[in-house]
C-alpha cells in the first residue's frame, strides 16, 4: 500500500497545475521579476482576505517578524533591551525575530489545552519593561487574541501576530492578521497558503508602520536612490507572487478539508493513549479559529507511537522536539524551567493532515490510532 505521507505538497501544486503554469508564464513573459504588477496585486488581495489595509510582501515569514519589530525600534516605539514577551513552546522564528532586534524575550508558559498563550500567564510576565507581546496562532489555532488586545491596551504594548501558521483562522468575523497591530505570514511551501518557495508578508492597519516595514525590505529606501534607513533586502518575488495568486483562491476550500480531516480525527480516534488537540464534539460549525496547519496529539511514549503508526504507512513528524529555550543557538536561556513547555515538546506529535488526503487515509490514521496500545 502507498505510503501515507505527512503532506504530499506535490499532489497539492498538481491541483492547480495549469493555473500554476500559467502564472508563471504570465511573470516570465512580462519582462518584469522583482516589485511590479504580481506583488502589488497580491498584496491587494491578501489584504482584503485578511480584512486588513495593508500587505507588505517580504521574502519570508522571519523577515516579516524581523523587520516589522524593526520598524517600530525606527518609529520609536521600541528600543534595545525592552522585554516582549512570547510563547515559550513556538517555533524559534518567532523568538529569533526578537533576539535579532536587541530585544529581550520573555518566553512564556502556554495554555495546555489549547498551546497558545494563556492570558493570566501573559498578564503574570508583563513588568514595567514589557513593551510588545508576539502572539502566535500555533498549529492554526488563533490565539485569544480579545483577551491580548484587551491586556495589551491596559498596558500600551504592542501586539505582533505570528500568523505563520494560521492563514484564514477567524474569529467573530475577523481574521489572523487583523486582530494585532501587524501581524507576519509565511508562505513557505508547506503552509496553509505556500507559495513554490520562500515568501512572506506583514499585514497591518498602520500606513506609516506599512511604509516603514516596505521602505526596510528595499535597502531602507521609500524612493529610488533615497535611503531613510540601513535597510536590507527581503522582497517578495514576482514569480512567486504570481503563483500565490492561485494558491489564495483556493485556500478557503483547502482550509475546510483540513478542518473536516480534524473533526474526523476528533471524533473517531479513542484511544486513551492519544491526548486530541479538540474534544470529540467538535464541528465544522465552530471551528473557524483553526486552520489545522498541524493535527497535534500528546503520547507519552511518543517514539513507540511513531514507530507503530509508520509500520502501518504512515509519517509523522513532531513539531517540534526541542523547544527554543533548550538550543545550542539560546545558551544563555537554558537554566529557564519551562515544564510544561518541556512536556509538550516531549510528547507531540503531528498526524497527517492535508487538502489532498482520501478519506480511505484519514480512516487508516484513524484505525492505526486506535490500534496503538503502548
Ligand atoms: C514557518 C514559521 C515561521 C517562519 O516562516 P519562514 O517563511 O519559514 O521564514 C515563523 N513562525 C512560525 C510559527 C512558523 O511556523
């Protein structure tokens, strides 16, 4: 029997192939690869997918966080050393884009059912330095972003989606993207939304943070030939604007098999072995804050349930083993005790989930679920 893969990117583009080509046909004949008509509309269309004023292209997830921190350190709303705090189980982009601007993370115990940030664990790290939170929609789930707003208007913090994950989660009709004050995408391949390569964007409701993040990514400059800041360069591409087009039509549907995909897992997988990421009553009707980018289940003995599920042709991946505090790259971080963020990164482990999966798939990932008995 074919391998169930964790997610088959190459079935996903092949959906869209001709409208694919035909994108790239349309970029490559134009004359015209960096900054023109692709990038601009594109930005106009996520803009209004997202509900927001602005987009910002950029060349990756990371830059869009980097550079939009940045942007408020060169608008003064931020300067070296203030605290941000951040969730202690994300993924270190969402830590590195502090650290890059000579800012200082302050990583934060998640909520443990939900493994977003926790607004009384949030309200607890907030200190007369804290100047920013980056909340983080992880695994696609918004984070409880009335609560964060509402914190972070008591005590004018600044608020930075990672919406990496989370392209199109909603909540009372408003979208990642547009509950913070900017918010970052990715569009590697392997998102929600994935271009054929590396993209990102930043969207916001600020025309000057806009401006300043856009004038960044261009070596600093607002105009040609003139430099307002020691920018670098992170511009999303034409060609890869071009076939995000494509993709963006169809994310609402694909979004919609993944939450199908879940409902099913939640609903079917009975195995007191496997902690589920949602309860069994979960619906299609209420799931619209969760984009599952990721299916995430809690197993103690997590590599006998990988080994167990990959002998019956399935891969998982787990997401992620170790968390930031305890890399190579964050020494100065590893005497923080972070238990709960230790445990989740011990135990998870993501099933497949994806908008090509058969339904013959989900059953077996389902059936394999429940055959494991430690
Ligand atoms: C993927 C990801 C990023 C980084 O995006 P890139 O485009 O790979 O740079 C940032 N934050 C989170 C939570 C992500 O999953």
């Amino acid at each position: 029997m074919k391998k169930i893969q964790f997610l088959d990117l190459k079935a996903i583009n092949q959906q869209h192939r001709q409208a694919l080509i035909d994108a790239a046909t349309r970029v490559i004949d134009s004359g015209w690869y960096v900054l023109g008509q692709e990038v601009k509309a594109f930005e106009q269309e996520f803009a209004a997918y997202c509900g927001t004023n602005h987009c910002v292209g950029m060349a990756n997830g990371l830059d869009a966080l980097v550079l939009t921190l940045r942007a408020w350190k060169e608008m003064g709303k931020l300067q070296d050393g203030d605290e941000v705090i951040v969730p202690a189980n994300t993924y270190i982009a969402s830590v590195l884009a502090i650290t890059e601007n000579r800012l200082t993370p302050v990583l934060v115990e998640p909520d443990e059912g939900s493994y977003n940030l926790c607004p009384a664990k949030v309200s607890a790290a907030i200190t007369s330095k804290t100047k920013a939170i980056v909340a983080v929609h992880l695994y696609g789930q918004l984070a409880p972003m009335k609560a964060i707003m509402a914190m972070a208007d008591e005590h004018r913090l600044l608020v930075l989606e990672d919406s990496a994950q989370a392209h199109g989660a909603m909540v009372d009709g408003k979208r990642a993207g547009n509950w913070g004050h900017a918010s970052g995408f990715s569009f590697y391949p392997g998102k929600n939304l994935g271009a054929l390569g590396d993209a990102g964007a930043m969207t916001t409701n600020d025309t000057e943070l806009a401006q300043t993040v856009r004038a960044l990514g261009n070596y600093g400059s607002h105009k040609k030939y003139e430099n307002l800041f020691q920018g670098v360069n992170s511009r999303l591409d034409e060609m890869q604007a071009a076939l995000l087009r494509v993709k963006l039509q169809h994310l609402d549907a694909e979004t919609r098999v993944r939450q199908a995909i879940a409902v099913a897992y939640a609903q079917d997988i009975r195995n007191p072995l496997v902690r589920l990421p949602i309860d069994s009553h979960a619906s299609l009707d209420n799931l619209g804050h969760h984009a599952f980018h990721l299916f995430v289940v809690r197993v103690q003995q997590r590599a006998a349930f990988q080994t167990h599920l990959n002998a019956t042709g399935i891969d998982t991946l787990i997401h992620y083993p170790i968390p930031p505090h305890q890399q190579q790259a964050y020494k100065a971080y590893s005497s923080l005790q972070l238990p709960l963020t230790e445990s989740i990164h011990k135990e998870v482990v993501s099933l497949p989930i994806g908008p090509t999966m058969s339904l013959a798939q989900v059953q077996t990932v389902i059936t394999a679920c429940n055959a494991y008995s430690g």
